[in-house]
C-alpha cells in the first residue's frame, strides 16, 4: 500500500473499526454497504482502500495477525530469563490471554477460516510463525537447554499445529475453558515434546 496522509490513515482505520464491528455484529457476514454506513462514508471510498470485499476482510486478518505477531510472537515475553523454559511458558499464557481477550478470535480462526483470502493469509501466517519457532527452538538448543537432537523446523510445526488445534476447541466451546487452566495445558505438551534439558 502506498504512503498514506495522517488523514488517510485515520479513515482507513475507522474503517477497519467498521469492519470489526460488522463482523462481530453478523457472526462473520461482511458486507461492504453496512461497514460504510458505520463509518460514516460512502462505498466507493471503501473500493479506493481496500478493492473489494476480499480486501475489506484481508485488511482485517492482517490487522489481527500483526497484532499478535507483536504481542506474542516476536515481543520478549520475560526479559532477562534464565531458562527458554521460563520466557516460553510466559510465551504460551500471553498467546492464550491475547486469543481470549480478542474478540474476533474465534471468527477468524473458527467460522471464517474457510474463506479463500483468509485461508491464504492464515497459510502464510503459519508458515512465518513455523520459521519463528524453529528459529526459537535453535536458540534454546544453542543454550543448551533443548536436546541438540530435535529436528526445529519439524518440532515448530507439531507444536504449533497441536497448539493451534487446541486453541480452536478452546475458542470454539461454551463456556470456554479457563484461560489459565489452557495455558497450563498447553504448556505442559509444549514442555512434553520439546523434553528441555
């Protein structure tokens, strides 16, 4: 997307805002009529921003991901810890706490799944979070603290995956199981697969 003006920026935030809204409001239904009506502006402006519909609702997904690559995924959890154990339980509670908190969370990651330009964008999501991880497993290896044996890349992607299969039940239930007891769960097979030194 090219520079935008401060004011630019502004109206595509508020209508991101519309969008979340919409969203939530509908159960997933997205359409572009009513996110302009919200925002107080006419459809066509929502076209010079996003596209189309497809657009709208990538913007959306995007903006969920990087929210939660930067609360959870590259943030330190727990500078200045002594064991990769201690900074990723921390890691574990915050992802939990932050899917709980977000409202579109079980949206995006349940009932709009299916949806092509999410799926895509979920894919690559996956993938970036999978290379992270392996990257994180290195480091914990480099320390000493992960056996020297695991394969990251393969050990990311089961763990992420489990964890990611867990979240959805999680999500998915009423009532929701307690934030903490998940955590502590998810932990505890996280802590299992890796077996840390």
């Amino acid at each position: 997307m090219p520079d935008l003006s401060t004011k630019a920026l502004r109206t595509r935030s508020r209508l991101l805002d519309a969008a979340r809204e919409e969203l939530l409001l509908h159960g997933g239904a997205l359409e572009v009529g009513r996110v302009a009506e919200r925002a107080g502006v006419s459809v066509g402006l929502i076209y010079r921003y996003f596209n189309s519909r497809a657009g709208l609702l990538a913007a959306v997904v995007e903006d969920f991901h990087d929210r939660y690559q930067a609360e959870v995924m590259v943030a330190d959890p727990l500078p200045g810890a002594a064991h990769w154990c201690q900074r990723e339980e921390r890691r574990v509670h915050r992802a939990v706490q932050f899917l709980y908190a977000e409202p579109l969370a079980p949206l995006l990651l349940v009932s709009l799944a299916r949806e092509p330009e999410v799926a895509s964008l979920e894919a690559q999501r996956i993938a970036e979070n999978i290379r992270q991880g392996a990257d994180n497993i290195r480091r914990g290896q480099a320390a000493g603290q992960l056996p020297a044996g695991l394969d990251p890349q393969l050990v990311a992607a089961m763990v992420l995956g489990g964890m990611h299969q867990a979240l959805l039940e999680a999500l998915g239930r009423r009532p929701r199981p307690p934030q903490e007891q998940l955590a502590h769960q998810l932990w505890h097979f996280i802590r299992g697969a890796l077996a840390p030194v």
